[in-house]
C-alpha cells in the first residue's frame, strides 16, 4: 500500500490538509514561478517515450505529491538512504540498495565500489587505479556510450569476443570461454549488458565469476516491465544491478536503482554521500554503512557529483511501490486506445500502421509506421523532420527511420494530444 511514510523510525513526510492546502496557495501567488513558456519554450508532443533528452516519463499525482511534500521537511541523507535501501530490497530481494541519479550514476558508482571495496585509500586515489585490480571485462558486442559511466570511475575496459553476426563474417557471438580467458591479477570484475537475446546468459557470467571470485555489474537500465524483473535479474547472483528510475518506473528522470550485495552498496553509498562531518559524531544506520568496519571517515568520494536530493529519493520509493504493485497496468488500455486513434486517422495515407503488442500485462503497446517513399515523395526522416518542425512539435522515436518507420510510444501521450498527433501525422503522409 502506498504511503507518504519513509520508514525512518515512524516519522511521516504527510501534512495535514491544512498545511498542505497552505503550500498550494503559496505557491499560486508566488509571482516567480517559471514556465517553460516564459523561457519561450513551447511543450512538445511526445510520442518518442521515456527518453532522458525528452524528460523521462510522466510521473503520477501520488509522485508529485510525494516528491512537493518531502521538499517542505529535511531528515539525514545517510538514515533516508538506509530506509530506502530497506525498501528497495524487499522490492528486489537483494540484501541493499540505494537511489542514485539515474542509472548511469548507478553504473558509476557500482564500478566504484568494486574498484575499491571499502579501502578509503582507495576511495581517495579515485579515478588513479594504478596499483591496484582496475579492469572490468565487458563482451565487445556489449559497449556502448553509456559504458562511459563505467570508464568515468577509473576503471579500464577489457573487451572480449566478437560479434560476427553483424559483421556477416559467422554465426557466433561472445562465448564464456573468452570472459575466461581474459581473467588476470589486474581484473576487478565484470559487467554485463542486459537485453533481450544477450548472449552468453547472465546466469552463465554469473556462474564463471563466481568460481574466480569476481563481482557482477548488470545494466539493466530498461529492463522494466516487465515488473518480475526487478527480482528475476537479481535472482541470477549478479553482484549489483542497475535499473532506471524515471523510464517504466515513472520515478523522477534524474533518478535510478543500485541493489545487490550489502558490502557493494555500503561501498558505493560511502563514494556518493556528504562526508562533511566529524568522526565523533557520524552515525549512519549499520544496515547501510557498518561504521565499525571501518578506520575512520573517507573524503567525498567520486560519487559526489552524483548527489540524489531527499525529494528524488522520496519520489522515487513512491514510484516503485506503484510499479512493483501492478498500480500502472490499468492504463495500458488507455494508452492502446490512443494509437488505435492513431491508426484509423491514417486509413488511406502512403502508409501501413502494425501495432506491437506484448503479453505482459504491465508493458503497453507501439505503433509501428511504415512509410511509401515513392508515394510520400520523402524519406522517413523528412517526415520525422517536418514532424518536429511544426507547432507544438512533434517527437516520434526515430530509432528505425533507416528502415522507413515511425515509432510511435503512447506512454507520454495525454487525451489532448492525441488528436493533434493523428491530425499531423495523416497530413504529413498524404501520398505526393
């Protein structure tokens, strides 16, 4: 059940409808609230999704709510990452967690602690890892931009295998062998990047790890929904795991999910949390940093750029309560019904509507436009083009105009942009 507690002790974040109504009114009058139209921005209609450089997902009234509340009241980072590292592992079943900002920061800091465990020498060299294990191994058909989180903690890359599959030069992908193969004095651990088709399995990685005493470091980003695998993927034994707070959770967009091992988390919390205090007086929940195991108080460490506000974490335990509850499925026929809309408006246009469906019953539906060029006259990304270029501005995913397709995701879709969308597309695809 949903509640405004933070499991602090007993104290509660909730006002009473007096107070609350009080905040409301202030700010009402307040004459120096800004509006993306007093920037002399316009909002877009976003049809692309829960990308980060649209703004993430919409977050529901009970996480606004949540988020403006916990604005209003203060309480110790340390004792509200704890609470929130309770919570996130009964959600997970792992044995910690811990909000960070976003799931790169996640990466990040997850690269950190198995750099450095809980040696604040270390913490303090960071990102110098000369001297010590600094090698991560990664599939090189797993690297990406995003493995820069990674790379940002000092840590060096070691890729493996090859994928000949898309290179057309064989059949094969990354084998377990080649992880293997790779393990020296020098490697520290090993990530792996979670998809659909992944290969080797992460069960297999996990497995091989083990045996040679290594952590596993899962991105995860958006591997929800569906909502299982918020424990399917840390079932597997993976050391840590990183997912994204402000996609399908609909938490804050600046905010993501670090579980797994205690000793990892409480590493990867000491490298992110305020460390202005004194050692007299610094008492963090034991359950979260055991202040026993350790000599005295480290510095800031690399993670304290990747500061999460007490309003975020907040939010973020909102949201994931919702998600993991099954609070969101109810709006999937809601939003099937936006691009069933959609594709009626498009009967008779250059091109040819397929909605993707899923059997999950937490993850909603695409719609998939397969654009005629000879009849349009314009490639997919003319369309998509002009599609941004009118007013308001349109966004549609635009991860296959290569193949002549627009993506259309209804999650950020409200009743009035609906009809706007189904207008503009249907203009835009009038054969020429």
């Amino acid at each position: 059940m949903i509640t405004r507690e933070t499991a602090v002790g007993a104290r509660r974040f909730s006002r009473s409808r007096t107070e609350t109504t009080a905040m409301h009114n202030r700010l009402e009058w307040c004459s120096t609230m800004t509006s993306y139209q007093d920037l002399g921005l316009e909002p877009i209609i976003n049809a692309c999704g829960t990308v980060t450089r649209l703004g993430g997902a919409p977050m529901p009234p009970q996480v606004i709510d949540a988020f403006a509340t916990a604005a209003q009241q203060w309480v110790p980072l340390e004792q509200l990452q704890a609470a929130a590292s309770r919570r996130i592992a009964e959600t997970t079943g792992t044995q910690a967690g811990l909000v960070t900002a976003g799931s790169a920061a996640a990466l990040t800091l997850g690269t950190a602690a198995i750099l450095t465990g809980h040696n604040l020498g270390r913490m303090e060299l960071l990102p110098q890892t000369d001297g010590f294990p600094n090698e991560i191994i990664i599939a090189r058909d797993q690297r990406s931009g995003y493995d820069h989180a990674i790379r940002a903690a000092g840590a060096r890359l070691v890729e493996v295998g090859f994928n000949e599959i898309v290179s057309n030069a064989g059949v094969r992908l990354t084998e377990v062998w080649e992880y293997e193969a790779a393990i020296t004095s020098q490697t520290a651990g090993i990530t792996y990047v979670l998809s659909e088709g992944a290969s080797p399995s992460l069960e297999d990685i996990v497995a091989l790890a083990h045996r040679h005493d290594l952590p596993v470091l899962v991105d995860a980003a958006g591997e929800v929904p569906p909502r299982e695998n918020l424990q399917r993927i840390p079932a597997t034994g993976a050391d840590l795991v990183a997912f994204s707070g402000g996609k399908a959770i609909r938490g804050p967009q600046s905010t993501g999910i670090l579980c797994g091992t205690r000793e990892l988390i409480s590493a990867a919390a000491l490298q992110m949390l305020d460390m202005d205090d004194h050692w007299e007086l610094w008492d963090p929940p034991a359950d979260l940093i055991d202040r026993s195991q350790l000599p005295g108080l480290p510095r800031h460490g690399i993670g304290r750029a990747l500061k999460v506000s007490k309003e975020e974490i907040i939010a973020l335990l909102t949201a994931l309560d919702l998600f993991a509850s099954g609070a969101y499925d109810s709006d999937v026929p809601r939003l099937r019904s936006y691009l069933e809309t959609i594709v009626s408006k498009l009967q008779e246009t250059a091109a040819v509507c397929t909605m993707i469906e899923s059997s999950e019953p937490d993850r909603w539906p695409l719609l998939e436009i397969q654009l005629d060029a000879d009849r349009l006259g314009r490639d997919a990304f003319e369309i998509c083009r002009s599609l941004r270029a009118g007013s308001p501005s349109i966004y549609v995913s635009h991860g296959r105009l290569r193949d002549g397709v627009l993506v259309v995701n209804p999650l950020c879709l409200t009743n009035d942009d609906v009809p706007h969308l189904a207008a503009r597309l249907h203009a835009e695809l009038q054969p020429r």
